[in-house]
C-alpha cells in the first residue's frame, strides 16, 4: 500500500460510540489519491474499540462523557491498551509507504501517540499530517521528531505530490506545495501553497470503499459536505481562516447524484451533512429540497443550521424533502456574549425559531458553548435559564477550548497556550478552564447544572421516540 490514513481514536477512548463509520475529510483525501494511482486505504481509530451503543447519541450521557477524559488520559498512557497493539498490527498488515493521519487540536495526544507507535515500530514509514492544528501550528508540530511532514491547507493537492515523490524515492523539493519538511541537516523548511480547488464538482465522490475496518450493515449513519468554508465570523471558530475566507458550494446536481449513490450502495438511517452552516443560502436550500422531491429519493437526511436564516415555508419544504434533524448553534443565552463571539443572533430570535422548528415536527439538537473567556457567572446563569425554557430535542453541552485559527486564539498570550494540556482539555471536559471572570470551581458547578438540563431533555425525548415507534418501557 502506498498510504494509510488514520483517523486516531478518541471518542471510543472515552466509551462513547460512533454512527457514522468514515471521517469527510479523510474520504475525500482517499479518493483523491486512487484517482492519482495512489494505492490508499483508511483506519478509523474509533472503530477499534468493538461496542457500539444501540441508540448512538440518543444513549449518551453528556456528564459521564465529560468526566471519562480521565479514562481517555489512563489509555494514551497505557502502552498495553488493547487499542495501540491493533494500530500496530493493522500498520503492519497493510505495509503502507506512508501514514497520514488527520490532526485536529483535542485530538493532539492521540495524534502523537499513533506517530510515536508508527516510528517505534516502522521507523521506515514516513508520518505526514494534516488538517486544522498543524494548518496553524506548524513550526510547533515539526518539533515532534515521530512526524516527518506537515501539509497545511487543503490537503487533496499536496498530498498528492508528496505520495508521488516519495513513491519514487526522490528527494522532497517545492514541487509539493503546503509542505513543511526537514533538510538533511534536519532544518524545518517549508515549501509556498497552491490555490484552493475552485469547483468542488471536479472532485471524485467519497471513497468509502476505503475505509478498511468499517461494515456498513452495523454503521448505517452517513455523511457528505456541500461546501467548503463558512460565511459567518464567530470568534471560537477557526473555519473561516481555514478556509481562507472563502466559501466554495458544490452544485446540487452533484450533491444529488451522491445521495443516490449512497442509497444505492448501502443501507442507511440518515445521511448528516456536516457543512459549517448548511442553510445560509436559502436560494440553494430550496433548489436542493425540490430536487430531492422532484428525483423522488426518501432518503433522510439531517443539517447544520442557522437561526437567523430559517422560515416557516422553508422548514415545511425541508420537511417534504424528508429533513430529519437540524443542529443549532445556540452557544449562549447571553445578549452580550452573544455580540461579543460575532454569532449575529439575539436570544429572542433563539427563542422564536426554537419553538418554530419544534412545531415543525422536525427533530433538533442544541449546542450551548460555555466557560468563553469573559463570559460571566450571569452570562451562564441566562444560558442555564434559556436551557430550562428552549424548545428542543437534544442539548449539545460544550465546554470552551481555544481553537488555533480561531481569533479568541489569537488573543491569547503565547505562554497561556503552551499551559493548555491536550490529554485533559475537550468540548467536554470539566478540566477545561479559561475563564477570566468566574472561579474553576464555580465553572464546574455551572458545567454540571447544564449536563443535568440536557439529561432530563435527552430522556423526555428518548421516552418520546420509543412511544412513536412503539416500544413499550415496561
């Protein structure tokens, strides 16, 4: 095999389960390099951990999820963990040229690890990552002596390149563009970018083939993006800077092609589209939404959204279309923090959607994003009350990390980054902890009070959706 690319286990680490079997970006990369005649395959790290809960998320206790990043730092620490010896033996089975594996911030422990057991076992392999941390924390990530390249940006171009010249042994030049790479007196280099893929249609379909360690009978959950890029400006987000400013939109024509492939391929609960925001251009959604009538496909599927972008007329026709879930980012039900993160929503129009999408009979999640650094012991306390009031189905609790890319973190100081400890900082984590303006201590008790909010709504909602299909809780 050419490369095997990873995506390092973490959720599974803290006993929590996958729907979907495949990671977007990784998928994508694949495909990519098969149609380059690169020999390429896929390890989800998660799917090494053999459970998998009968209700996915609806099963999922936010607080215990929160409270088993102890267990996820027990593991990266135990060499033993049943985990590390099958990356091992998959790595070995499948004698890749190169490892690539996808790098995002709170999955940094678990990326190091994989590199580490890469390089102690196959010092041969070259490791190459990618994706959002080494995009903005390159020079940082070329000091772990385990990784030999960092491609920053879009990845499908420079990886491309690199598998080439690497496969024909020939020294890395600027021929690879987005490379960060060591000389042969073990200087960090980098090479200049390339421009970002201009029509996304040009791309070949996910290669979910790929995937080597996947049965799609048992993970029957899909995914697909239509864009790349986020139009928005929240100051948590580093999308925007990712992406570099620009949003580029798959034609629908393409995107419906996809969906009928999928259906024809596999069987499926749902497809999830995992755009940053899939309904900031209503124009797109309605065309989409006829097209998925007017085809006649049933397939279900579930979107990210906005509350400032959704009407009646449109949830009905996304409704028709066979929509089956929307996932909000509410983050706060602070007016001020609200302003202040740029989300361009106030707490009354959350209020007003909510109860609007509720009616609708389409299912949503709610995301609450606490412990953002000015936020206040009264900021979270009207996010504790919105919770208590809100129409919704699932709460999605987060606690604040800061991103690289993002602008809250490019505020920070450089020596408040280099305290952060990726072992214990997650979206759920009562370790986390850069607030300015309420105690850890008191942070914790808000964090707890919200877990408890999203329990109690997570079981009405479970006792509701098991009398819909007709179980009977006795």
């Amino acid at each position: 095999m050419d490369i095997l690319l990873i995506d390092p286990p973490y959720s599974a680490l803290k006993g929590v389960s996958t729907d979907c079997g495949y990671n977007i970006a990784l998928t994508s990369l694949a495909a990519y390099l098969r149609q380059g005649g690169i020999e390429t395959g896929i390890l989800m790290g998660d799917l090494l951990i053999d459970f998998k809960s009968a209700d996915g998320w609806l099963n999922t206790s936010l607080e215990d999820y929160a409270a088993a990043t102890r267990n996820y730092e027990m593991i990266l620490n135990d060499n033993n963990h049943i985990v590390w010896g099958k990356i091992v033996e998959f790595i070995g089975q499948q004698k890749p040229l190169i490892v690539g594996i996808s790098f995002l911030t709170p999955l940094s422990s678990s990326v190091e690890k994989v590199a580490r057991l890469v390089k102690e076992n196959y010092p041969d392999i070259k490791v190459v990552v990618g994706s959002c941390h080494p995009t903005f924390c390159p020079d940082e990530v070329m000091q772990n002596k385990d990784i030999d390249f960092v491609i920053t940006g879009e990845g499908e171009i420079p990886l491309l390149a690199l598998a080439r010249e690497l496969k024909k042994q020939k020294q890395i030049s600027e021929n690879v563009p987005c490379l960060y790479y060591r000389n042969k007196e073990g200087q960090i280099k980098h090479n200049p970018g390339v421009a970002l893929i201009h029509n996304l249609d040009e791309l070949p379909f996910l290669a979910r083939d790929l995937v080597l360690n996947c049965n799609y009978d048992t993970y029957r959950v899909h995914c697909l993006s239509t864009a790349r890029g986020c139009p928005y400006l929240c100051s948590f987000c580093a999308d925007k800077k990712f992406w570099e400013g620009k949003v580029r939109r798959r034609s629908v024509d393409n995107v419906i092609r996809e969906l009928k492939l999928i259906e024809e391929k596999y069987k499926v609960d749902f497809v999830d589209f995992d755009d940053g925001t899939f309904t900031y251009d209503k124009k797109y959604l309605q065309t989409f939404c006829n097209s998925l009538i007017n085809e006649k496909l049933t397939i279900k599927w579930r979107c990210t959204a906005r509350y400032d972008n959704l009407d009646e007329d449109l949830l009905k026709l996304m409704k028709r279309a066979n929509c089956c879930g929307l996932y909000f980012g509410l983050e706060s039900g602070s007016d001020r923090i609200l302003k202040s993160v740029n989300k361009n929503t106030t707490v009354e129009q959350i209020i007003r959607v909510s109860e609007m999408v509720y009616n609708s009979g389409i299912p949503s999640v709610t995301s609450v994003l606490l412990g953002l650094p000015n936020e206040s012991k009264e900021d979270m306390k009207e996010t504790i009350n919105l919770m208590q009031t809100i129409k919704t189905d699932i709460f999605d609790v987060n606690s604040y990390i800061p991103l690289p890319g993002s602008p809250l973190w490019d505020e920070m100081k450089t020596e408040e980054k280099k305290k952060i400890d990726w072992r214990k900082s997650a979206y759920k984590s009562f370790d986390n902890y850069f607030s300015k303006k309420i105690s850890h201590q008191d942070f914790k008790s808000v964090l707890s009070q919200a877990y408890k909010i999203a329990n109690t709504v997570q079981l009405k909602t479970m006792a509701r959706y098991k009398s819909a299909i007709g179980i009977d809780e006795k």
